[in-house]
C-alpha cells in the first residue's frame, strides 16, 4: 500500500478561513532551559500552540453545522464517519466565485471510470491548494458547490466529503448551501485538504480522524489516504 498526507502543515501565519483564529507556534522550553533539572545530560524541547477548532485540515462537526443544542460536539460523533471507502472526483476548471455544477462532477466520475456506493467519503479536488496554498489567495480565489450539488451528495447516500478549500461553498454565497446540506442532513465535510492531485480519480481507503476536543465544533486532522499497490 501507499500513504498519502492529505493534510496542510499547521504553521504560525497559515491561511484560516477568514474570522477565524489565527495559528499561533511559539517555543515553549528550551534544551537548554530544561538541562539543569537533569543529571544524565538528558534535556527536551516543547512548543505550544493556539488553533481554531476549525482553522488548519479538518472535519466539522454536527454542532458547528446545527445550532441545535443536541447536535454533536466532535467528541460525540461515531469513529466510523470519519474513515471508510474514499474517492477523489477531478471538479477543477470552474472560475473563482462561481458554483460548480452537477455535470462537471459527473464528467469527473465518467472520466475516471469511477461509481459512487452509498457510504463513501467523497474529495473533490478543485486545484486551489495547488495553485494559492500558503498565499492569501487561497482564501478568495476559488470555486463552491452549488446546492444541486449539495441535493447530489444526499442522493448519492455519501458519508461524508471533503474540499481542498477552505470552505465547500461558494465564497461569494451568502446562502451557503452545503452547509445548509450538512446540517439538515447531518452530512459532514473536510475543509482545507492537500494533495488531491496525487489521489484524484482514485479508488482508497480514507482515514480522517479528528483530535478529540471535548466540546469542540470542529476537529484538526492528519487526513490520510491509503492506496492499494
């Protein structure tokens, strides 16, 4: 088998979608502050960190979706949404700030020789990460999932997706109707993934689980794919 990082690295002034808090990386001890407190010569180094629970590669959960109180926190939601059968559809093409339409993941299926069964996870790779990755254009520049898409998705009985964007819908949409999707549907996404170039049109096994934050809206992910040899 292969490994393929599907993730972006989590660095201090990495692009998050807009509102959101900004990373924060600093050092936090030192080898040398922390060699005095041993006699074998050990000594360690530490960072901490600050995050949105929605910032670098991840998975959102019910209750960032659902303003219901009894919607799902990331903590509360079944292991088993967030691995399974994946497939990556080729939806590149479409102009910044404009919905990519239902015929043009088909073509992306069609081309690829590739079926959806209910329960897949489902990456559409629109090429932005590719082109803006690390530039504040990868927050503007880029194209949504129109809501026939979003009817697409409940249709074809997927688990859950994922984009290579900081948000699935159309960044000009006041609407945004994946999101609206996802909550009355209870259907989640990935946002902000990488390297789909390097599994698109493929049939893998998709390992995306989300650090365990209790109470938290949304969960940082290693999103990985695993491809037969």
């Amino acid at each position: 088998m292969r490994l393929v990082d599907l993730s972006q690295d989590i660095y201090e002034g990495m692009m998050v979608y807009p509102g959101h808090l900004k990373t924060v990386l600093f050092d936090h001890v030192s080898h040398e502050e922390t060699a005095p407190r041993f006699t074998s010569g050990f000594s360690f180094q530490t960072k901490g960190f600050l995050m949105n629970d929605n910032g670098p590669t991840h998975v959102d959960s019910f209750s960032h979706l659902d303003p219901d109180p009894a919607a799902l926190t990331i903590d509360q939601m079944p292991l088993d949404l967030f691995y399974g059968e994946g497939i990556c559809i080729d939806v590149t093409g479409a102009e910044p700030s404009t919905d990519i339409p239902v015929a043009r993941v088909e073509e992306g299926l069609a081309s690829a020789a590739l079926e959806v069964q209910p329960g897949d996870i489902v990456l559409f790779r629109t090429g932005t990460y590719e082109r803006y990755g690390g530039t504040k254009a990868y927050l503007t520049e880029f194209p949504g999932l129109g809501a026939d898409v979003a009817d697409w998705i409940v249709e074809r009985q997927v688990k859950a997706f994922g984009v290579d964007t900081c948000t699935p819908d159309n960044p000009s949409s006041t609407v945004y109707p994946i999101h609206m999707m996802g909550r009355r549907h209870h259907i989640t996404h990935y946002e902000n993934l990488a390297n789909l170039d390097q599994v698109v049109g493929r049939r893998f096994t998709f390992v995306g689980f989300p650090l365990k934050l209790r109470g938290a809206h949304g969960g940082p992910t290693r999103a990985v794919a695993v491809l037969p040899d």
